[in-house]
C-alpha cells in the first residue's frame, strides 16, 4: 500500500475536526465530504477485523458523522431544527438496513464453478454490509439534517461550484499532459489508463474512479453554475458558467454532454416547476429502466444503430454493454427476491482459467444482482423520493419571494435526476449523490409542511466574501 496514500486517509478525520472546528456545521460537512471526495485516493482501503474496508468515501462520512452527532452537537441548540423525515422514508430506510441481513440469510450455499469457488455469505458478513450501508448513508442523513434549509441548499450549490473550479486547473493539466497527477502524488494509477483517451486526446481523472465521474462531476458544477447566474446575472457568475461549459465539453464524455444539453435550458429558461417536473419525468425513466429494456418502448437496438453512425466504437461499447447487461439480468432473476450477495456471486467466471468473464457497468444491475428486487426498490426509491416530495411540495404559479430559492431547488433536482439516469448505464453513485438527495428531502419537507429557515438574505451575506481577493474571482 502506498504510505502517502494511508499517510492521506489516516490523517483526514484531523483535517475534518479542524474544519469543524473553524466553520459553521452546514460548510463543515460539504467539505468534509466534498473536498475528500476529491483529494483522497482512490482502491486503497484500510482493512479492520470484522468491519468493512475504509477508503475514500467512508472516511469523511465517518468523520463528519461523529463531529456532527457528538463533537459539536451542543451547536445544534442555536440551530433550527428540519422537519421528520416522514413515515415513507422511514420505511425506505429501514428496508435499506434490513436488506443486507436478508441477502445473508437466502445465500448459505457456496458457489463451485471449474476452478472458482465462490463462499456461502454468512450472518457476519451480512452484518458488515449492513454496516457498509449505513456508512454510505450517512451522506443523505447528515445533508437532511443540516442542508434541509434554502441557505444550505444554495450554500452547496456554491460550494460544488468553487471546488470543481479549482479542480479544473489538474484537470486542464492532464488534458494536456496525459492523466498522471495520481501517479505523481500517491504514485500509481487507479483505472485502465486506455479509458482516458478519447477523440484523439485525453480525459482526465485526477484523484476519482474514472474519466466518466469526472465529467459527471462537471456537469453538475455546470448546472450549479447557470443557477447561480441565473439568480445574481454578473459579469463573474456568467463567465464562471461558460467556463464550466467548456471545460466540460473537454472532458469527452458523451453521456455528459447529453445530459447537459437536457437540464441546461430548463435552468437557464424553465419556471422552476417545469424544472421539478422533468427531473421527476427523467427520474421515473431511470427507475423504469430494467423494465423498459424489456418492451417495445425502449428500442434498444435502434439506440445502438444510432451510436454506431455517430461513433462506430462508441457504438459497440454501446452493444457489449447491453449485452452483457442482458446476461446479467438473467442470472439476477434466478435469485430475484435477495439477490445473490457478495464476493462476486450474481457475476460470470470463466470455469478453467478462473476470470471474470461479465464486467457490471450499471448500477441498477449490481443492485438488483446483489441485493435483489427487494434490494434495487430500497436504494433506488430513496434516491427517487426527494424528486417526487419537491414536485409535491412546490408551489404553483408565480411565487416572487421565493423564487430564488426555487430556482435552486429545481437545480438541486436536475442534478440528482441527472445522476440517476447516468446510474443506467455507469455506476456513478458517490456520496455527492446521497448529500444532495438529503439536502433536497430536507427542503422538500420543509416547503411541504411550511417550517421556517434561516433567513435567505442571510445565505447571501454569509457566503459570498466580505473583501474583494481570490474568493471574488472564483
């Protein structure tokens, strides 16, 4: 194991207590999460007797957690206090917890395939995924908890805004240079490198999974950025946006970029309902997705047949990836109810030399091949319900005192509906996604039962810069 890299994620529950400590609890947390998300490296893992592995996503929800729930709870007494979550969610969440238990308990056997031996899933281990799984909740709990409100919605708005600004210039770095700042500061790399060339150039990486998180990220940033200049129209918030704009169209990812061309006028033009509501409509076609693929109504061939004439290798990446998606949804529904668990159990292995043989791109198909139907309507409702709780809470017609702060929840809305329609064919789920899933419940319950926030004025004093310097110009 890279000792920078342990060095990296050892040290970042002290780089979390002093942010804590030094900012109010709503910043503290996005950059807890966020800036770990983005600094820390990316396959190693701390390995604890009976516990999950630690890496990069685990650590700073773990931080954040303890400085949230025990360090500076006694700051939660000058704090308003968020809506219940609701009986619905309740259910959700408890459906998420139970899920894992159930998938030990309904796979005792192991599975013997040539020279691959795949282990029976025991009580213990399902009780490590039950603890995985709330580590990776705790994103959404803590964004609801302190981000329910329209100055926390907007704050992380802004604050993923100026993080994916000063992480353009590695990224401007690698597009030039090829993808080697991991290399170069924890010295190895973390993917295939061919994934990063595109179009006769590179893609970046930086310190994520892969080039397609990246643009992922991107986009998001970009939305933010339209809200943001769509609310305050400057010099600087526009060129921030076209900044964003391009650097996304540098990152060649076409998924991306489709994406962006979907939300992008809907934040720039579109009342903020009509936002709402196609994120609610693109939300309903992701979930839908598994079974759509299985009717007329999602011609699937003529997708391919139109990525080919776009790009001939785009194309069939396009076809192999169905297909394999096909194979795997077969073997998904011979345990449908729990799915199979883990150690590569719902995957394919060649029987004489032992490899994988199915790679599951998808996230929609690594849950319902894990955890089962049961398992993808747990994880994938909760990830729906904020969407569908904020059409329901908005109001109708012309609201001008609140249309600021509706125009970032539509944002907020897009942004996550985005996300899960990129979750069919990649599994991009990151905790970015569980925080903004928490922070807009949060305000959907608010505006759903008329609780009062901090003030939205006070929002715009507190995060913008009081003197003019850097900060101004990002």
């Amino acid at each position: 194991m890279p000792l920078l890299a342990l060095f990296a994620l050892l040290s970042w529950p002290l780089v979390v207590a002093v942010l804590f400590q030094r900012m109010e609890r709503p910043r503290a947390l996005i950059w807890s999460i966020f800036a770990g998300y983005l600094l820390l490296p990316q396959l190693v893992e701390i390995d604890l007797p009976a516990f999950p592995g630690l890496n990069k996503h685990m650590i700073p929800a773990l931080a954040a957690a303890v400085m949230v729930w025990f360090v500076t709870r006694d700051r939660a007494r000058d704090e308003p206090v968020p809506p219940p979550m609701g009986p619905w969610v309740g259910l959700l969440l408890a459906m998420n917890f139970v899920s894992p238990i159930m998938t030990a308990l309904t796979n005792p056997d192991p599975l013997i395939d040539g020279i691959n031996y795949r282990p029976a899933m025991s009580i213990s281990q399902g009780i490590a995924d039950l603890i995985l799984q709330f580590i990776q909740l705790l994103p959404f709990m803590m964004g609801y908890k302190l981000l329910w409100d329209a100055r926390g919605a907007e704050l992380w708005l802004r604050c993923l805004v100026l993080g994916v600004l000063c992480y353009t210039l590695p990224m401007l770095i690698e597009l030039r240079l090829s993808p080697q700042i991991n290399v170069w500061v924890y010295g190895y790399f973390q993917h295939d490198f061919i994934q990063t060339i595109r179009y006769g150039g590179y893609r970046p990486i930086v310190f994520l999974e892969h080039p397609l998180w990246v643009a992922l990220m991107t986009m998001t940033a970009f939305l933010s950025a339209i809200a943001i200049a769509r609310n305050n129209r400057t010099a600087r918030n526009l060129l921030i946006a076209v900044y964003l704009g391009c650097v996304l169209v540098l990152c060649k990812s076409a998924g991306a970029l489709m994406q962006a061309l979907m939300a992008a006028p809907l934040v720039a033009f579109a009342r903020p309902r009509m936002m709402v509501l196609a994120a609610a409509m693109v939300a309903t076609v992701a979930f839908s997705y598994p079974t759509l693929r299985t009717t007329s109504w999602m011609p699937l061939q003529g997708i391919v047949n139109l990525a080919m004439s776009i790009s001939p290798e785009r194309g069939r990446s396009l076809e192999f990836r169905l297909m394999n998606e096909e194979a795997l949804l077969e073997r998904a529904m011979e345990r449908p109810v729990f799915g199979w668990g883990g150690w590569g159990r719902p995957l394919f292995y060649d029987p004489y030399s032992g490899r994988l043989s199915s790679i599951p791109d998808g996230q929609w198909v690594i849950w319902v091949g894990a955890r089962g139907v049961f398992g993808y309507l747990a994880q994938f409702l909760l990830l729906l319900t904020p969407i569908f709780a904020l059409l329901r809470a908005m109001p109708r017609g012309r609201s001008a005192p609140k249309r600021r702060e509706l125009v970032v929840l539509g944002t907020l809305a897009l942004m996550l509906a985005m996300n899960l329609l990129d979750l069919i064919p990649n599994a991009t789920l990151t905790p970015l996604t569980w925080l903004t899933a928490g922070a807009l419940l949060g305000n959907a319950r608010r505006l759903r039962q008329g609780v009062q926030g901090q003030d939205e004025t006070m929002a715009e004093t507190q995060i913008l810069p009081k003197k003019a310097g850097l900060p101004t110009v990002l």
